[in-house]
C-alpha cells in the first residue's frame, strides 16, 4: 500500500511540473513574445545573378513600422532619399558574379543597437530591375516584413531565410505552425 502511495504521489508531482512548465511558457496564443535576434540569411535568385541588386536589411520598432509600411519603395531608393540614408541599416549589395548569398550574422553589432533602439521587426528592401508599383508593406514586391517576435518562429529558430527574385521578396523560414 506504501508503495502504491508512492507512486501516486510521485505521478501527481511530475503532472504538477508538466503544468507549471507548460503555463509558464513565454509565447501565449494570441499575445507577442519578445523580440529575438537571428542570423538574417538573403539569397539572391539566379535569374538575377548578372544583376547589381542592392538589399538593405533595417531594424524598426513598432512606433516606427507604420511610416515604414507605407513609405514609396521609389522613393526609398532614390539617390540621396532622407528615408534611407537615415535608415537603421545593414547594406548588402549584390553584384554580378559575386556570392549569391549573404547574411547579417547573429553576432553582427549591429543587433546590439538594434536591441537598445527597441527593433521589433526586421525589413528586407531590395532594389529590383524592372517596373515596380509602391504598395503598402509587404503588397510591395521590394519589401519584405520578418517579425522578430521569438513567438512568431518555432523554438529552434536560429536563421531566418529570404529569397530575392525578379518578381519579389519571399521569406523562406516557415513561422511557427498556427501563425
């Protein structure tokens, strides 16, 4: 009976764990987590490997995503734009024969300064060839949103992936399975 004792009490102690655990998740449904830093990994297509392709990665907060929703991609990369050049920003210039790939490493110092600015998304802007209409966000074929809200990407997330191509921007990291 001692036994029997035992072992009730030790399944309602790891069931009392399992749930505490579990509650006191960071990511609820419904609710945003915090920010995250990743490796931001940009791969440019090749159809447009002959191409010069110019890509900024910006870190903004949320005050400032608005503004930057909205913003004329043809504004944005007009010389000497004021959007730009007092953008808080990573420059990844592609040019013909050159790498394909390249990446804001997770240890770059720039997510430092990006932490202490309150950065909450990450924006991919790539100067495309061709016509391009503006739209709003990510309607706009040249810009692309990631979220770094660590509930937004699966637990192990450590490198989020987007690929650059004539027609657009797509992120290749999934988010997390419900989002």
């Amino acid at each position: 009976m001692k036994n029997r004792m035992q072992h009730f009490l030790l399944l309602v102690a790891v069931a009392a764990v399992a749930a505490f655990v579990a509650g006191c998740s960071a990511c609820k449904p419904g609710k945003a987590g915090p920010p995250g830093k990743y490796t931001i990994e940009v791969t440019l297509d090749e159809s447009l490997k002959q191409a010069s392709v110019p890509v900024d990665v910006v870190g903004v907060n949320a005050a400032s995503l608005p503004r930057w929703q909205s913003y004329p991609m043809s504004e944005y990369w007009k010389p000497r734009d004021s959007m730009r050049t007092d953008a808080d920003k990573v420059e990844l210039n592609f040019a013909a024969g050159q790498a394909l790939t390249k990446t804001v490493d997770i240890k770059d110092p720039k997510w430092e300064q990006w932490k202490k600015k309150g950065v909450t998304h990450v924006l991919i802007l790539a100067y495309l060839p061709g016509a391009h209409t503006d739209k709003e966000g990510a309607q706009d074929s040249r810009r692309q949103i990631l979220p770094l809200d660590m509930c937004h990407w699966p637990d192990d997330t450590e490198k989020l992936t987007v690929l650059v191509k004539r027609s657009g921007i797509d992120p290749i990291t999934p988010p997390r399975a419900g989002k």
